[in-house]
C-alpha cells in the first residue's frame, strides 16, 4: 500500500484474534496500531490508544467469539476510546458476529438479542461494520450504519478444489443454509442435498426430511459455523441411514466449543475445512485444516481505504 494512503488509516487489533488482524497487516504492508487492553480483578477491562488516531479512518479487528460477551465489550470499549480521540471513522471488522442466531423471537418473552448489539456497536461510535457469513442475513438490518456482508464460500471451495470425491453430494444442514449451499455445489461442480430439522432446544435438532439423492457417494455439509458440533452430528447419522458413505465438512467459523472435534471425530468425519476469522481451538487436530481470510479481509481494507469497489470481488 502507498505511504501516503497508509497514513490515512490505522489498524488495531483486539484480543479476540490476534494473529488474524497481524496477518491482515502483512497483507497491507503496514503495522497494528499499538494499543493496550487491560483486564481488573473484578472483570472490568480498559483500552488504551498508544497511537494517534486523530482524524484517521480507523479499523478494529475484533470477532465476537468466545467469550463473546468478553470480546463485545472490548470492540465496544475500542470503538468509543477512538470516537473520544477524535478519529475520522471507525470501522469494525467483526469476521464472526456473536448473537446473530438471536435475530427473531420465538416466543414472546425473548429478547432479539443481534438487534440490540446493533445499537450498541452504533451508539460505541461505529460507523460501518464489516462481517463474513453472518448467520442470517437480516442481521445487516438492524444497523443504520453500512454493513458489508462478505463471504468466505469461494476462498473455501477454492481450497477444497481437487481434494475431494468424485462422486461429491454437496449437503445444506438445515434450510437456512440453502443458498450457501447451492454456491458450494455450483462452484465444486456437484448435486446438491437438503436436511430439513425441527429445533428441539437451542443445542438439539431433530432430522424430519431429506431432499436428494445421497446412497453410495461422499458427502460435504456445509455450515456457516460448527458450534457444539450436534446439528452436524444428526445431520451425519441422518445421511448414513439414507446410505451415504464418507463425509466431509465446510464451515466459515470453527467455534468448535467443548467436545466438539471428538464428536465429529466419532462420527467418522474425513476432514473438516474452516476459516480462520475466530481464534481456532485444537488447531493440532489432525483432521482439521484452516483456511486464512487475511488476504481477502486486507483486499477488501485496501480497496475501503482507497475507495474503491468491494461488490467487484465477489
């Protein structure tokens, strides 16, 4: 990047996922902001600018992963110690955005939780949001301020291209994520298969209909994000009964939380495929391979910060 435009933005990274905004840095030639976040005995935490952001476009990488509470409150403190150091704009670079599942009510008596974080992220003096695969896309419309939604699909199937069966079934887990889906099955150049479920309770799901033809081939599901891992896991023993032989799978956010990876290692998974915008557990999985979106995310800075077209890339 020129000096000159590289002087007109600064980058800082959050505790969440360092080594992804270090990486995003490389990709744009220049170093993270130095800043300093500190934590109190009693929970309370602290952020401070080492670096003058007076009148520069600011971004903050900063997942909502877990502990996502933890990490929403630290890109909420960052966002408002720039607005008070008088920085031009600031920008969230929010890759996995917690509470998106929480996008409507499902009864009365529930809070529409991915609505207020909007508020919150706008009043902390965020001015745009970017995010990559966000659960659902009515998410962006709980913000006043410009969301760029990106998609981690093509870096994915990119990285799967000649790794996988011939005889390659691509599978939605539920009906949500049909259209990643369909992206995946045009870009590996596969038929496509649909799970229908019933949601028992927020960690269980019950298989009610599978739409496709899965004996005797290999399949790759395809999620936004593997959490517990136990909606893939019924969507695994689902496709086994109707005769599928080998699975694979795809996920833009490997949360991967508690025992995940031994579930799905029990359930005979070949390989799964994730991204790296949250900080990945038991990265020393063997079946496990991440892909970076560093070089994407830096393209899409570069091209902000130079004003140029991000809807070209994709």
């Amino acid at each position: 990047m020129a000096d000159g435009a590289a002087d007109d933005f600064v980058l800082f990274g959050g505790t969440a996922n360092p080594g992804l905004a270090e990486a995003v840095a490389r990709e744009l030639g220049v170093a993270l902001g130095r800043s300093r976040v500190d934590r109190f005995p009693d929970g309370e935490l602290s952020v401070t600018l080492l670096d003058s952001v007076r009148r520069k476009d600011v971004y903050v990488v900063q997942p909502t992963s877990p502990p996502v509470n933890d990490h929403l409150m630290e890109l909420l403190a960052f966002a408002d110690v720039c607005r008070r150091a008088a920085a031009a704009r600031v920008t969230a670079v929010v890759p996995y955005f917690g509470y998106a599942r929480a996008d409507r009510r499902d009864c009365r008596r529930e809070p529409i939780t991915a609505s207020m974080v909007a508020a919150l992220m706008q009043t902390a003096g965020i001015h745009h949001v970017l995010s990559v695969d966000l659960h659902t896309a009515q998410v962006e419309g709980f913000f006043q301020v410009p969301v760029d939604a990106l998609s981690a699909v093509g870096e994915i199937a990119r990285s799967l291209a000649g790794t996988l069966p011939p005889d390659l079934t691509v599978v939605s887990p539920d009906a949500g994520r049909v259209r990643m889906a369909t992206d995946y099955a045009r870009l590996l150049g596969a038929p496509m298969a649909i799970i229908l479920k019933r949601r028992e309770s927020g960690s269980a799901t019950e298989v009610t209909h599978l739409v496709g033809e899965v004996r005797g081939r290999a399949c790759l599901l395809v999620d936004d994000m593997i959490s517990s891992g136990g909606t893939l896991v019924s969507s695994i023993r689902a496709l086994r009964q109707a005769g599928a032989r080998e699975f694979h799978v795809a996920a833009t956010h490997g949360l991967l939380v508690g025992d995940a990876c031994e579930r799905l290692e029990r359930e005979g998974v070949r390989e799964v495929v994730v991204t790296d915008t949250v900080a990945v557990p038991c990265r020393d999985w063997p079946r496990l391979r991440v892909v970076s979106l560093a070089p994407m995310l830096g393209e899409v800075v570069r091209r902000m910060v130079s004003r140029e077209s991000i809807s070209e890339m994709f």
